[in-house]
C-alpha cells in the first residue's frame, strides 16, 4: 500500500505502484507513472508523459518532467522514462525529449545523479553511471554505462561517452569520449585510460588489450580512424571492436593530443 503525506497532490489520473512513499509538498501531474518500491522525498515535482521505474529514489526539490528548454519545442508529445533503482538527488531538473530528438529522454538502471545535476531533452543514459554534483548535459547527450562524470562539468549538446569512461570534475566537453578513456581538462581531452574501472571489471588479458590498442590509436602519426579501421580488420576482442567502431562512428570528433612515439 503506498504511503502519501497528506500535504502532497497527486493528480487524478496518476499510476502509482506498491509501496510507493511520498513526502510532503509533492506535485504529481495525472500523466506520470511511479512504478513499485519508489520513494519521493519532500517538495518534488513529477509532471508530464514520466514514467519511474521500481525502487527509484528521488529527493527534495527535484523536478522532473517540465517542459524541454529548448525553443523549437512546440508542446508536441514527449516522454521522460526511468528504468530501476536510480538515486536523484537533491535539485536534480531532468527534461523530456522533443520531436527533433525522437521526443524521449531516457535514464537507465541503478544511476545515481547527485545533487543539482541537469539532463537536457533527447539525452540518454545508460547504466550504472555516477554524475557528479552540478553536472549539466546539454540536449541530444548519449552516455553508455558504467560512467563517471565528475562535479560541474558541462556536456555539450550530441557529445557522446563510451562504456567505462570517465571525464573529470570541472572540465568542460565538446567532443566524444571513446569507451574506457579518461577525460580531463577544459576543454576536455583524453588523458589516458580509466584502468581503475577497467581492473575492477575486466579480467587482466583484456585490459592489455585494450591498453595496446589505445597505444597504437592515440601514439601512431597516422588519422585516428584509418588507424581504428586497420584493428578491425585484424583479429581483435569484443572491447577493442566497441572501442574502434565508436571512434570510427564519432560525428563530433576525439578530443586528445597526439603522443610522441619515442
């Protein structure tokens, strides 16, 4: 049975699972869907197409579901979907998608957005992702899983971060990370590997795979995507294949700086 402080408004038309909470001061528009399990703390709002999840937690003075702030959006029909498990924290704002962006932002699993992050319409995110405080991403952002972006970075718009990367507190990106990289600077360029995240999930032959083929694209003085096109078409593992079809696919380019082979 869910638990509804008598303070909050949950618009007639609303779907609520079991053992839903929600705390005091709460808007609940008559669209948004909150699947089982799922907690809202105090003074948030849920508005428009939103659907949650089970065992979502969202906390005060978030708002979920406005309207995109974008100014070609027409009030056409949009969506905001959550899947399961993600943490929202304190004054978190997330945006719908629009009609330009195929009208859905997306947040996957077990994310957890900390306090005063905003995702923009038409993003999606993965799995597993740790957004830091103050992290912005601007419209059209994709993110992979099992990333970590680090306090006040801003994202810019159609930028896109690989499986397994991470871009470091007060940066600022404007170009695609490759999956297991590391990011850093403003603007951001690729610093190295993120072998923190890669010891604690691969086994030790992959990451020196992984590890020669990120030697051979970011040292060699040839083009980065005639060198991802040569790996390929070589015997490589599953990880390298993700690694050099992202590059090779990357519209907005690689941020780095090309190494000396000495």
């Amino acid at each position: 049975m869910s638990k509804i402080a008598s303070s909050a408004v949950v618009e007639e038309g609303a779907i609520l699972g079991e053992n839903v909470e929600i705390g005091h001061f709460c808007f609940i528009g008559k669209d948004v869907k909150i699947g089982d399990n799922c907690k809202i703390h105090n003074n948030v709002t849920i508005v428009g197409n939103t659907t949650l999840g089970i065992g979502n937690e969202v906390f005060q003075n978030s708002v979920l579901g406005t309207k995109p702030q974008d100014l070609k959006y027409n009030d056409e029909p949009n969506e905001l979907i959550f899947g399961n498990f993600n943490k929202i924290r304190e004054f978190t704002m997330i945006n719908p998608g629009t009609e330009g962006g195929g009208s859905i932002t997306k947040i996957g699993d077990s994310n957890l957005l900390m306090a005063y992050v905003h995702v923009a319409h038409d993003c999606i995110i993965g799995n597993n992702c740790i957004l830091a405080n103050g992290v912005t991403l601007g419209g059209h952002v994709i993110l992979g899983n099992h990333i970590n972006i680090g306090g006040l970075t801003p994202v810019h718009q159609f930028v896109k971060i690989g499986d397994y990367a991470m871009v470091a507190g007060a940066s600022a990106l404007s170009q695609d990370i490759p999956p297991f990289c590391m990011a850093e600077g403003n603007r951001a360029v690729i610093r190295g590997l993120n072998l923190h995240r890669l010891r604690k999930n691969f086994e030790h032959h992959e990451v020196d795979k992984i590890n020669s083929a990120y030697k051979r694209l970011f040292v060699a003085n040839k083009p980065i995507k005639e060198i991802a096109s040569d790996i390929l078409a070589e015997d490589c593992d599953l990880n390298v294949s993700n690694l050099c079809n992202f590059i090779i696919q990357s519209t907005r380019g690689i941020p780095f700086v090309r190494k000396n082979n000495e």
